[in-house]
C-alpha cells in the first residue's frame, strides 16, 4: 500500500515535471536562480573566492575574462539572504564592471562596453546545428568580450544584435565552442562539433548507460560520426585501428569484404545491436552438392547501414559477463541512431568512388616463361643424374629441352590477368529524416550502396531502409519500435578457390597466375583453351553466380516508469530475420571441374535470431553518500534456421535455374533445419559511495538447450571496482590532473559452441553407397558417438586492471588497461584414444590464457588558435597467449616448447644464404644432414646453438602474433576545412608469404609447368642465377629435416603501416548560399582516399589480407579507393 | 491509478512465463538415433552398408566423421600407392610433385613417421582406419544384437559375412602397409575406453587369426552370389581367404591347403577372358564388364563424376596420363588419350627395367604405352631424358571426362590360377604339380607367350620365380605387388634391381603420434615392423 501511494503522488506531478524539465529548463533555472536568496560572510577574502561560493549557492557558472578584472583582489563581504544581483553588486562594487545573467551564466563584463553596444549593432539571427543537422537547444550565443548573448529556442533559433565585425561564441555543453565573425550576412548557420573528451561521454554498457566517469571496467568506444562513410559497406570495415584492444584485420577487400574482428586476441565477438542479439557471421547461401571454389568471404551485419549507427562499444572485460555465455570472445554493443527533440531534419549524402587496385603479381610472359621452364627442367636433370654440380658426372649433353628455341621466338603473350581485375565503384547515397517533439520521435533513413569489384563477377548492391519510433503514450510509459529492411544483392565472384581439390577448384585469379602466357584465349576450334584441369580464366567471366539476401529487423520495446526516476522497467522483444537465395549456373560449354558439363544450383537459406527481455532497474541517491543502480533481468534467446537446396545437371542454357523442370538431371534436393534455445536470468548492481568508489557487480545465469539437465545451467559472476582517485582531497594538489580513476575488474564468461553433438545421433554417412553401375543405392547413417551427459560450458575468467585519466584541462584524456583472461574447460571435439570408432569426441579439457595491454589516448594539441584545432587520437594494443594445457591426446612435435607454449607459434630452421655452386659458403654444420641438402641451390640451415650440427635444438620458434596493433588519427580544421588522416599498423607479426611459396622451381621443372611471376626471377639455379636468393631445385627432392621442421624461406616480417583514411572536407553554411539558405542550412563537401599508401617490407602483395595457402595465394587484389561526396542538411 | 496494477500485473506474467524451465531439450533434426535406428531388416542392411565405405571411389575419401581417410581404391590413398608405386614396377618420379609423391615412389617411407591426422594427398595416413575398423565392430556388435523377429537368424548372419568380409580385408590391407597393428575385434569392447587405448602390436600369428576368423565367417554365411553387381559374395570371400592363406602359410600350417581348397570351389565358374586379338587389352574395357574372368570388380558407372553421391568413379586415367598428352598427334590422328586428353600428371608409371623384364612377344606389353605426341609440339619416347617413366594404358581412356567408366578389378581368375600354383607348389615338399604348370602356362598362353621352359618348372625355386615374375607382368597396377615381393622375400631385392635404389622399411612406419599417444595411455606401440627374413632380403639388395 506505501508504495502505490507513493506511486500516486508523484503521478500528480507528472505533467509538470515533464512540462518543465526541457522546455522550460533554463528559463525556470534563470528564474529561481535570480530568486534564491545568497548567504556569504567573509573577510578578507577574494573576488575569486566569493564567485566560486555564489557558483556553489546557486549551481551557475560565472564567465569573466581575467584581464578585466583581478579576481585575485581581496575584499570584505557580508550578504544574508540576499538574492543574486543584490549579491553580484556588491562584490563588484569598487570595479568598473557589471553582469549581466543569461541561462544558467553570469557574465562579468565592463559597465562601458555592456552598454554601448546595442546602439550600431545589427540584428543577427540564426540556427545552431550539430553535425547531423540537429538543431542544438539551448546553446549560449555570446558576443565575445561582453555579457551580451543569448540562448538557442527549441528549434535551436536565436537572434541577437551584434555590432558588424564582432565575434560570437557559441558553446554548448559536449561540443567544441565555436568563435564566428559576423559580416553582412544577417542569417546565421552554424555548426557545432561534437566534443569526444572523456569526462561528460554516456558510456552504453551490458543493459544500460552509464557516465564515463564511472565506469568501472574496460570499454571502448566508436563514434562511427567522424570516421568516413562513403566507401564502407559495413560497420567493421570502419573499426581497424579505432579501439584499444580490438584487433581489426581486412580480410578481403571484394565487395562487402570480410573484417575479422578479435577483442584482445580471442574469438568473433558476439553483436549486440539495441540489445538484439545478432549473428555475427554472414549469411551464405552454400553450394549444396555441387562443388564450387570459395570465393565469398563477406562480413556480417550486411544489413545494417554504418549511417545509422550512432556508437559502438566494445565490452573487453569483466563488462562483457552480464551477457554470460557466448560473451567468452567480448561483446560489441552497437547502438543506432534516433530522433531527437527538434525541428525536421533531412540529411542527404551522396558519394561516389573509384576503387582501383593495388599492383598485383606479374606473371611471367612467354619468353620468359619457356626459358625459365628449360632452365628449371635442365636442372633437374642434371640433379636426378648426379651431373655437375650435383654429383661428379659430367654433364652428357643428353638433355632435352622442354621449349626449343623456334618456339620461344614464336611464342605470343596472352595477359590472363587482364582479363579478370579491373577497375570498380562505388556509389554511396544515404537520407535520413529526423525529428520529433517530447511525446513523438522519429528518424528514419535509406541506404543504396552500389559496389562494382575490382575483380570480373564481382558486385554488390544494398538497399536498407531504417525507422527508429518512440512514442510517450503515457507519461510512464513509452514504446519504441525499430525497424530495418535491407536487401543485399551480390554477385559472387569466382576470383579465389583452392579449398577441396587443389587444382580443380580454383579461383580466376589464380588460374591467371598459372595459365601459361603462350596459350591463346581461343584455340583454333574457337573453343575457349584448357589448361591441365583448371578453368580458363578468361571464360571465367561466364560463370553466373548471385546471392541475394533480404532482412528485416525489428525491435519492439516498452520502457514503464514505476516510480519515476527510481524503478522503471522494460519489456523487449527483437527479431533479426535474414534469408539468402543463391543461384548460380556454368553454362554446357564451360570447362570447369575437369568437365563439360551444364550445372546449377538453387539455394535458399534462413535464419532467425529472437530476443525476448524484459528488465527492472532501479536508481536511489542515499543522502550524500551513496547512489545505487541496479538492473535485473530475464531472457529468452532462440536462433533458428532451415536450408533448401537443389542442384540440377544438364539444363538449357537459356532457361537454367529459372525452370529446373526443364533440366535433364540428375537432380540433388538438399535441406537442413536447426534451432538453439538459451534462457537467462541476470542482475548488475552499481554502488557509487562517497562519488569516490564505485562498485559493480554482476551475475547471470545462463541455460542452454544443448547440454544434458544436469549440465543446462551455469553462473556467471562479475565484480568491478573503481577508485575516483582524483576526487580525494590528497590529490587536490595536482591542478594538471582533472581527473584519474584506478579500476580493477573480475568476471567469468562461457561458451557453448558444439551445437547438439552431446547427443547420441546418428547421420547420414557423406558418401552413398552404388552398386551395379551405380543404379542401386544405399544410405547408411552413421554413429556420431555415444551421448556425453558430463559435458558443459567453456569458461573464461577475464581480469582487468586500468586507469582512466585527464590531464591539462583536458586537454589530454585516455586509459591505460592490463589484462589477463584463462580459458579453462575448453569444449572442443577433440582427439579420442587410437581405438575409439569416433576418431573426436566433444570434451571439456585444457587452459590456456591471454594477457596483454591496451591503450588510448587522445589529445587535444591546438584548440581555436587563429581558427585552427588539431586534434589526435591513439590506440594501442598487444597480447599474447600460452598454452598452459593442452587436449589429452595433442600431439607434440620434437622441437615443440611443452610449456607455457605462445598459442602463435611458428617453428622453423632458418635460412642463413644459399649454398652456391663449388659449396664453398656451406658450413661444416650443414654436412649433419643428408646429402640432398648438401647440394647447391639448398638454403643454409643456422646453427643456432653453434655446436656444429643441425638438429632439432636449431629450430626456431617465432610468435607469428603482432607484437603491438596501432591506431592513429589526428583531425585538422581550420575555418571551414577539415582534414582527417587515420593510419593503422601492425609491428613485429611475422606471415607466409604464398607469393614466394608459388615463386617455386618446383612449379617450373615439370613437363607442362604453369606460369611463376616475375618473383621466380629470385630463384637460385645453377645455369643463369647462381646468386638467386630463393631455393633451387635441390629443395623439392624432399630432404627430411630433423624432427621435419620447415625451413623459413617463405615467412617474413609482415609489420605494416596503412594509411586507411585521408578525408578532406569543406563546409558551407547554409546562410552564404543566398536564397537557398532558406532551405540548406548547410553543406559539405568532401574527398576521400582510403588505403592511400601501405608501408611494408612484406613482398607479397599485401601483408595484411588474406592470402590464401599453400595451394591457393590468390586472394583480391588489395584496392585503392577515391571518393568523393556530399552531405546536405536542410 | 487503476493501470499501474495492470501494467504490473502484465509485467510480473510476462516474468513468470519467461522463467520456465521445462521444455527445454535439445532440437535435433534430421538425424536419427540409437532409439529408433536401425529397426526394421531394411534399415539393418543399410546400417550394414557402411563398411563398404573404405571400398568405394569417390572424391569424398573418408568413412565420416573425424579423421579424413582415403578409400582403398582411392589412388592418392589406395592401394596402387601402397602396393604398386612403392613396388618395383614403378620408376622414382623425379619429375613429378616432389615431397611424399616423390618418397614413395622411391619406396622411401622414412618420413611416415611424421604422418599427421588429417587427409594428405602426398603423405596419406592409413593409420586412422584402425578407428573405422573399430565402427565395423560396432556394426557387428549391433547386428548380432538384432531382434529376431525384425532379423531374422539367416538373413543376420548373411548380413554379418559381408559386414565380417570387409573388416577381414580392412585388417588384411592395414597389415600389409603397417605389419600387424592393435584393432578393436570384440564388439563388447567398442565403447570400454581402456580397451581403446590397447594399442600395443598383436603378433603377426594374432593378427593373421583374425582375419582368418573374419574370412571364414564369411565363406560360411555371406550369399553365394548377390543381386547387385560390385557387392561382395562368397567367390570374392574365397580369393581373400586364399590371398591371406597364401601370405601367410609360411608360419600357420594348413593355410596352403586351405588356398588350394578354395581354388578348387571357385574352380569351373571362371574362366580366363580369352576373346580379341589382344585379350589382356581388352580385358577391363566398359564392353567387357564382369567377363568370365572377373570374379569381383567395383561397379563403375560412367555418368559418376567423383562427388559423394554419385556412386562410384574410375579416376585411374587421371592419375596415368601425363598432364601435356594431346588427344590428337603431329600426323592428326587420335592418340590413346582421345577423347580425355591430358591427366592430372603421371603419378603412376611403369619403370623401363620393369618394362624391358617382360619377354618379347608378350601381348600385355600393348597395354604400356612407350611413346606419346605433348602438347609442346613433340614425341617422347624411352630416349626422352626427362620423362621417369612409360604410360599405364590398362584401364584405357574410353569417355571424355576424367571419370571412366571401366570397373575397377578386385579379383579375377588369372590371379587365383597363379595363386593356386604358387600354393600348390609352397604346399608340396616333392615334385611339381602339373595342374601348377598348367595354370601358370595359361595365364601366359593368354599373353601369347609359350609354356614356361623347362628350367623354370625343374625346381621349386626356379618354379617360384617364374610364378613371381609371371605375377608381376600379370597384375601389375592391380594393388598386389608389394604383397607378392615381400611373400618371396625379394622386395628389397626387387627394388633395388629395377629402381635403383633400396626401400628403407619392409612396412610402414607407424606416425609418430599414435606412438606417442600409447606412450601416454603407458602402452609400448613399436612403431616398426618386419618380417623373418627383410634383413637378408635388404642384405641381398646390392
């Protein structure tokens, strides 16, 4: 009964409390400010001393400018309830100044300048945007000097008389103040810009927000704002380099490219968009039976148009355990845009690139190409023969050339890569509208993007449409519903392959790279020409291949405000829903998979992510000591999903996939279904004691369907702290430092990544059994094993120790974090004993950990000088993981470290030179191995330990990991110019360079030898190149190293330094443009340039994106993009 | 204030609703599970039908699950690459792929030992099937448990042969690459997980027991014949009796006459396939499929294309031809390659020394081909000096694609006739049988070649000889020549003679990390194995 009494009173003062607290916000603050009644006694005292106490009494900020007045002058003052101008008077009594109350402000100025002002001014008006076009409510317009000013209406308009020539300050709180000369132009845009320090920033947080000041645990944030949109397809090709801790590589560079994305070294973070739970991987069509190079490597979150979204957070510690299981990798919590109070926003923006490649390898021409052929074979012969200088034979002249001069000199080039990279674009056009008054709020946006590759079949093309709706229906109650719709369509290129059969299967690219230059594009039978068993390149194009994917969003959410401001709740559901049709189909004259033959593939695939939450929170200020915030909640999680596919055979080249009917067949129809299920309950409770101490703590309880009853449910706890050092009076000293807090956090989260596999089931076998002639047909199911009811969750424990801090005024602000997180109970199907008839089983086994460090620092070099601001950013990262336990039957090999083992390691012999023709740089210590790597041509393995021999103690290990990930931006502007220049690096990461692997004499000698790039030119060989840097022939006679450990030829240091982005912008306000300012309120102009320059020593072709393995090296070409847009705000 | 009861009320069900716990089981679909499969006699059969997994040719090489594993006939995997390439028939392929291709053919199995887990082309594990020797034991175990009234007593037990069938010849091929190796044998012990880490080597009299067992069961209870054509019956159950008999009758006496039992019950339903100008060449041809002489072949459809479902395909051109061969020569006539033209590259070969072995005359020759027109516009022929080796033209090029329709030979009638006289002749401490003679002169008479001379029917060692080399120009790339050479004891001699270099095991080693992972279950897994007798036969290789 107390408490709906409560509830009933305060409803009463619903309405006015609303009415009250934006519109009329600073009015009635002015108003009860020149009301309230100041007491001071003081003797002997300052100026200064007295403001900061009527500052106290009256909670408003007193502006002055120091070469006025001396503050420092001390003076006498015995007030008693007086109000603030009685006040104000006298302690200005005695100085030639008066002051003049605006807002919240009060302004010192000189009683001359306050008053003649207003006779030659002119009236001025205007409006005050943020960057987005935002009218800004409530901002201070000040003509600098005096007390003269005014503030922004709802609409963010204002007007004040200025005299021509005067400068006008406009601030507002969380954006950079802006200084502005007025001229004739009476009508006013401007443009705030917002302010990143550190001190007033709303961190999200799992379930919440939470000021920056008090943020107990390691989070980093992303304002997508000021990072350059016009090339970007999706939200993680916007995050290399821009979070501490957050390990960002390309992994391809083909339309809506793939970024792998690591939280401080671990797994693909889980995505949390406006708390739905989202897939983190792409959602791909498969190619059923039908076996086909992968090429597709494109990134998650496809839909979601990195316009609309408004930050991005990364949980990186004990943050991340109030979402519990499948938080083990880190979370990214990504909030998008909404409507705000204010007048009609619309913002378009157009964009336009040129997408160019990087120079790619050079494969060889025909000349070049046969001449290196005869040599390579010639040296094999001499080898296999024991013929000068591989053994004591003379050399016979018995050989017989692979290419014999008259057709070398014949011998035409045929480029095949020309015929399968090219140029690309992109056009980018984004609108948004938004808007809303206090009950109603709305932002709404469309995307197109349109992506041409650089590589022949390659493409993609997205609409999204997105509305984000809150509506106050009540006063305690408000709902909000997102939506988003996108479709994506992609054309799928067939540029990168290699995966199953090392030859048959590959991509364009590579089959460029191996066509030999002499063959023609057609033959004489007009027939595109065959290479061995791989597709011709150039006929490539001819493979039709589309994936197109739809989805929707939506977002449903009731906030309820219990007892206001103290207990509210909030009731969400959210569905991500996506489906993919894919078709794609090789014509009946297209050689391909060592065939002729017509085949295709009609795929469709779905999948469904819900979440269903419902969450109380409550705030409480105890007296002056504490401020408590809990939140607990519940939740339900499904993920379903089904599959549909269908391969024909023998179909009409016209009508293809369009009627299979029509298709002779065989026909294989394939489908698949799923569903996971995950229920929680959780709570986080945050205690702010003394605003010295903050403490929270969190738990969820987890259950998964996956596990047996026993083993559903885990815990998973947290505890953070954070020590606001800078708020105790021991520090008051260190004027320098604004602020410093020390912080320390503890959490555990788990992983159940193993699907149903606990159960007993049996499958289908992957093979059918035929009999006669294949026309009678079994299908066995087989056992995957017996159900493991013991098995359960993977656990992390992540501890983390930090400091936040900001220096200079803020002018310097960022952190600092150490961690550690162990991973125990690792859920892996893992090697059973010899015997067992399940050569995995899924077990519980292992410890392994992270540890490592992070930094961000921004700063503030050059504010407002002369109208020039230069402002930088720094990220920094490093970790490393060992493995402390390995799966009961892991394997070691000799020359392995067996404990505290780097997770990365890579183990080598390493080449110190090449043994040359009389082996006379051979050192004694090479005559240990056998005599096939005694011979020219093979590299000189180090003795590391220098006892004369080679054995396994000689082999190397490297931590191919990056010894430390950089992020660096720095923002100039000056008046109406910007430049933005952000670079990242990765320094000390070592990486096999494929290039070289395919640069290989092996590739070269054989009968028929596909084509080597201008690499190969490095090859050691005993006729034309005895000082060639890269092994011969000798190398390929498969000499067993001790404990066969590689010889490092083919890794280097892939360190690297991009610059990602160079933006150039200029901006126009709307009121220069004339009459059209009455409809622009401003315009921006821009170019951009990303991936501009690459500083590296790695030779392949980029040190960064995935390239391949072994077989296969040829991945996209790395690209080069111009862009140039415009951004209009009306 | 009516509504803040309902809002709340609301809120504490949706609460109450969310916070269930029951129904909460895992959705499994589209699998079945030891509850409901296998039950019905149909289901058994297919259940069954998972041994023949290592047995059949398609791209997807493993039986499923965990470790990828070639199939017997697989040639990166199979039994051509075990028994024929590492053989003295086949010359070192020096200009081939290098790395594990190159070992082998060099009958080099030093580096086996670092043979991982996983599916490698170049460096293939046969290891791993002892896991899959392992599921058919379970398969045993649940069909011997089958209910009587789904299954009945006859049709189990013709069920049980074929599943006992094809784990004998599992066994059978993993102890002739590796020597006798530990198996999982008694169904009971399928999921006793000390029993899984019992991984120590049977003796070789342990080992050859089982198989026998496995055989014998089968010669009792799998169909005389069956309906399908490629599926094993009782005939091929007697020539893998009496292939095993044959290896081993040297230690466990009354194997020889048991192989001479079992020649006598095939005796009168094969013949050798005699018709043609060149019988041999003609002999597994698409047009001669399951002849008189083929007692058990793998049924090859030409419309296979090597994908999993697709039944069975016949990839051996592929891995014969060289990878610049034309379909057309200098002249404009069709080479041997038409319509397929190139291969992959010439993985398999026959070495000169092994082709100039033959006698002259013999029409089995015609199936080699000697000299070949490429694609850079030239001849190669045996004065080529960087071609290793000639061309296997015995399973011929008929179709376009690389998937031919020619069955693939598991057991035909000129083998059994040499292995009834090798028997025959092992068995007997007097004179030669003239049945022997006979059987070996016609599988000659066949190739066109006369009646054995006299000096090689006056003595039993003169007599062997003959009978080892007739099997060689017989039955080479028929995945049985290292078995044979290590049965003389001549493997290291043979090698030698005809490669020019010495093999460094009689077996396989095993890979490193099973002896590693016995090591840890405290088992000694002796990694090598030989026979009585390698050391001399190695000694004699010079």
């Amino acid at each position: 009964m107390k408490l709906s009494d409560s509830i009933k009173k305060r409803s009463n003062n619903y309405l006015k409390g609303v009415f009250l607290f934006l519109f009329l916000f600073s009015v009635s603050t002015a108003i009860q400010a020149q009301n309230q009644k100041i007491t001071i006694s003081q003797k002997q005292t300052t100026i200064l001393s007295v403001f900061e106490e009527i500052e106290k009494q009256t909670n408003m900020k007193i502006a002055y400018n120091e070469k006025a007045i001396d503050v420092n002058k001390s003076i006498s003052i015995d007030v008693t309830k007086k109000t603030l101008p009685e006040t104000l008077s006298a302690v200005l009594k005695g100085t030639n100044m008066t002051f003049k109350i605006q807002g919240k402000q009060i302004m010192i100025v000189p009683i001359m300048t306050a008053n003649s002002d207003e006779n030659i001014a002119r009236k001025y008006s205007g409006t005050v945007i943020d960057e987005n076009g935002l009218s800004i409510i409530g901002a201070n317009i000040v003509q600098k000097g005096t007390t003269n000013g005014t503030i922004t209406d709802t609409e963010g308009k204002f007007s004040l008389s200025v005299p021509i020539g005067s400068i006008l300050t406009v601030s507002y709180i969380g954006y950079i103040t802006q200084e502005i000369k007025v001229d004739n132009h009476t009508n006013l845009q401007i443009t705030l810009v917002e302010d990143a320090k550190s001190l007033s920033e709303v961190v999200v947080v799992g379930y919440g927000i939470m000021n920056r000041k008090n943020v107990t645990t390691a989070i980093s944030t992303v304002k997508p704002e000021n990072i350059s949109k016009a090339a970007v397809s999706n939200v993680s090709q916007m995050l290399m380099g821009r979070a501490a801790g957050l390990t960002a590589n390309l992994q391809s560079p083909q339309p809506g490219g793939d970024v792998s994305l690591s939280i401080r070294g671990s797994g693909t973070p889980v995505f949390v968009i406006d708390g739905v739970m989202m897939p983190s991987g792409s959602l791909e069509v498969g190619t059923g039976h039908t076996e086909m190079m992968q090429s597709i490597r494109r990134g998650g979150l496809a839909g979601l148009n990195p316009s609309d979204i408004e930050s991005i957070e990364i949980l990186k510690d004990a943050s991340a355990a109030i979402y519990g299981i499948g938080a083990a990798n880190g979370v990214v919590l990504i909030t998008t845009k909404n409507g705000s109070e204010g007048k009609l926003n619309i913002t378009f923006e157009s964009n336009w690139s040129a997408v160019k490649n990087y120079p790619y390898l050079k494969p060889l021409n025909s000349q070049d190409y046969m001449n290196m052929a005869n040599v390579f074979n010639k040296e094999n012969y001499l080898l296999v023969n024991n013929m000068y200088p591989y053994g004591p034979n003379t050399y016979d002249n018995k050989w017989t050339p692979s290419f014999y001069p008259h057709q070398i000199e014949a011998a035409q080039t045929t480029n095949w890569l020309d015929y399968v990279i090219k140029n690309g674009s992109i056009s980018n056009q984004n609108i948004s509208i938004s808007g809303g008054n206090k009950t109603f709020k709305y932002y709404l946006s469309g995307n197109y993007y349109n992506h041409n590759g650089t590589v022949i079949n390659s493409g993609m093309e997205r609409l999204a449409l997105r509305t984000n709706i809150s509506a106050q229906l009540f006063p305690f109650l408000r709902l909000t519903t997102i939506v988003n719709l996108n479709q994506n369509n992609y054309t799928n290129s067939s540029a990168k392959g290699g995966n199953t059969w090392s030859d048959v299967l590959v991509g364009s690219l590579q089959n460029a790279l191996a066509y030999p230059p002499l063959l023609p594009i057609k033959g004489n039978d007009g027939k595109y020409t065959i290479f061995q068993n791989r597709s011709n390149p150039a006929d490539m194009a001819r493979m039709n291949d589309r994936t197109q994917t739809d989805g929707y969003y939506v977002n449903f959410a009731a906030d309820v405000d219990i007892i206001k401001d103290m207990l509210s709740a909030r009731l969400m559901y959210g569905s991500n829903k996506e489906n993919g049709n894919r078709d794609f189909y090789l014509p009946s004259d297209f050689y391909f998979f060592s065939m002729y033959k017509s085949r295709g593939h009609l795929g469709y695939t779905e999948r469904r992510n819900e979440t269903v939450e419902t969450t109380v929170s409550f705030k409480k200020q105890f007296g002056k000591w504490a401020k408590v915030d809990v939140v607990a909640g519940m939740g339900r999680y499904l993920n379903k999903g089904q599959s549909l596919d269908v391969d024909y055979e023998n179909a009409n080249d016209v009508i293809a996939g369009d009627n299979v009917s029509t298709a002779n067949g065989p026909f294989y129809p394939e489908s698949g279904r799923y569903a996971n299920e995950r229920r929680s309950q959780f709570v986080r409770a945050s205690v702010d004691l003394l605003d010295n101490y903050v403490i929270t703590s969190t738990l969820r309880r987890d259950g998964t369907d996956k596990f047996f009853p026993d083993k559903k449910y885990a815990l998973f706890p947290s505890v953070s702290i954070a020590w606001k050092l800078s708020n105790e009076s021991f520090m008051k000293n260190f004027k320098w430092l604004e602020m410093f807090k020390l912080r320390a956090s503890y959490g555990q989260t788990g992983l159940d990544n193993l699907g149903s596999s606990m159960y007993s089931t049996y499958t289908r076998a992957d093979q059918y059994v035929k009999f006669s002639e294949n026309t009678v047909t079994y299908i066995p199911f087989r056992l995957n094993g017996p159900d493991y009811p013991n098995i359960t969750w993977e656990k992390t424990i992540m501890k983390d120790i930090g400091v936040d801090f900001a220096l200079f005024n803020n002018r310097v602000w960022g952190s600092f974090d150490w961690f550690r997180n162990d991973v125990t109970d690792l859920l892996r199907n893992s090697n059973a004993p010899l015997l067992s008839m399940t050569p995995t089983i899924p077990m519980n086994y292992g410890h392994y950990y992270r540890r490592g460090w992070d930094a961000t620092l921004n700063s503030i070099n050059i504010e407002n000088k002369g109208e020039f601001s230069w402002r930088s950013l720094l990220t920094l990262s490093h970790y490393n993981a060992f493995w402390i336990e390995r799966e009961p039957e892991y394997y070691y090999q000799e020359y392995q470290i067996r404990n505290n083992e780097p997770m990365s390691a890579y183990y080598s012999y390493q080449q110190d030179g090449i043994i040359n023709i009389d082996k006379s740089n051979m050192p004694e210590s090479q005559r240990s191995l056998p005599a096939e790597a005694q011979q020219p041509g093979f590299p000189i393995i180090k003795d590391k330990n220098n006892d004369g021999q080679i054995t396994v103690d000689d082999v190397y290990m490297e931590n191919i990991i990056p010894d430390i990930t950089i992020g660096l931006g720095n923002t100039f502007s000056y008046k109406n110019f910007d430049l933005d220049i952000f670079l990242y690096g990765q320094f000390g990461q070592m990486r096999s360079n494929y290039a070289l692997n395919w640069a290989s004499a092996g590739q070269l000698y054989m009968d028929n030898p596909r084509n080597n790039t201008d690499l190969s030119f490095n090859l050691w060989n005993s006729q034309t190149n005895p000082n060639g840097t890269l092994p011969g022939i000798a190398i390929l006679k498969t000499v067993p190293m001790p404990g066969n450990a590689g010889i490092n030829y083919i890794v280097q240091d892939a360190s690297f330094v991009r610059i990602r982005d160079i933006t150039f912008g200029y901006n126009i306000m709307g009121n220069s443009l004339g009459n059209f300012g009455r409809y622009i309120r401003n315009i921006r102009l821009f170019v951009n340039v990303q991936n501009p320059f690459t500083f590296t020593k790695f030779t392949g072709f980029d040190p960064e994106i995935y390239q391949g393995n072994g077989t296969s090296m040829a991945e996209h070409p790395m690209t080069r993009t111009f862009s140039t847009g415009a951004k209009i705000n009306f | 204030m009516k509504k803040i009861y309902l809002y709340m009320a609301i809120l504490s069900s949706a609460i109450m609703l969310w916070s269930c716990e029951n129904d909460f089981d895992p959705k499994i679909y589209g699998t079945l599970n030891p509850t409901n499969y296998p039950s019905t006699a149909a289901e058994y059969e297919s259940f069954m039908m998972i041994g023949y997994l290592p047995f059949g040719t398609t791209n997807v090489y493993y039986m499923g699950g965990g470790y990828n594993s070639f199939s017997w006939y697989i040639p990166p995997g199979g039994t051509f690459r075990m028994f024929d390439q590492t053989s003295d028939n086949t010359a070192p392929w020096e200009y081939g792929w290098g790395s594990g291709w190159l070992l082998l053919s060099r009958a080099d199995f030093s580096q086996c030992v670092f043979n991982g887990r996983g599916l490698s082309d170049s460096s293939p594990n046969q290891f791993t099937k002892i896991a899959e020797v392992s599921y058919l034991t379970y398969v045993i175990g649940v069909l011997e448990k089958a209910p009587e009234e789904i299954l009945p007593t006859e049709k189990k037990n013709a069920l049980l042969g074929e599943a006992r069938l094809l784990r004998g010849i599992m066994a059978y091929y993993l102890l002739h690459v590796y020597g006798p190796v530990p198996l999982i044998w008694n169904p009971d012990d399928v999921s006793v997980e000390e029993k899984l880490k019992e991984v120590e080597r049977p003796t070789l009299d342990q080992m050859t027991q089982w198989i026998y067992d496995d055989f014998d069961f089968a010669l009792q209870n799998i169909p005389e014949t069956q309906k399908e054509r490629g599926r094993y019956n009782r005939d091929y159950a007697r020539v893998c009796m009496m292939r095993h008999c044959l290896n081993e009758g040297y230690h466990i006496s009354g194997y020889y006459q048991k192989a001479i039992n079992m020649y006598n019950e095939l005796k009168g339903k094969y013949s050798l396939f005699t018709a043609g100008a060149n019988p041999y060449v003609d002999l597994f041809k698409v047009a001669h499929k399951f002849n008189s002489e083929i007692i058990m072949a793998i049924s090859v459809d030409p419309n296979a294309d090597g994908s999993a479902q697709n039944g069975n395909a016949n990839p051996y051109a592929y891995y014969m031809i060289p990878d610049n061969a034309t379909i057309k020569d200098d002249a404009g006539n069709n080479t041997p390659f038409f319509p397929m033209g190139a291969g992959w590259g010439q993985v398999f070969n026959i070495s000169r020394k092994f082709y100039d072995s033959f006698e002259s005359g013999d029409k089995r020759l015609n199936a080699i081909i000697t000299r070949y027109y490429t694609n850079g516009g030239v001849w190669r022929d045996r004065n080529t000096t960087n071609w290793d080796g000639f061309i296997i033209n015995k399973y011929p090029v008929e179709s376009a694609t690389y998937f031919q329709g020619t069955d693939i030979p598991l057991a035909r009638w000129a083998d059994v006739l040499l292995m009834y006289a090798e028997a025959e002749v092992r068995n007997s401490n007097s004179a030669l049988p003239t049945a022997a003679v006979t059987a070996v002169n016609d599988v000659r008479a066949r190739a066109g070649l006369a009646a054995l001379p006299l000096s090689a029917t006056s003595s039993k060692e003169s007599f062997l000889d003959a009978i080892l080399a007739e099997r060689g120009h017989e039955l080479w790339y028929e995945g049985v020549r290292k078995i044979d050479l290590i049965r003389f004891n001549r493997y290291a001699q043979e090698v030698f003679r005809k490669k020019g270099v010495r093999p460094t095991h009689q077996y396989m080693p095993l890979p490193n990390y099973a002896v590693e992972a016995a090591e840890s279950y405290g088992k000694n897994l002796v990694q090598t194995y030989e026979r009585e007798g390698w050391q001399a036969d190695l000694a004699a290789a010079r």
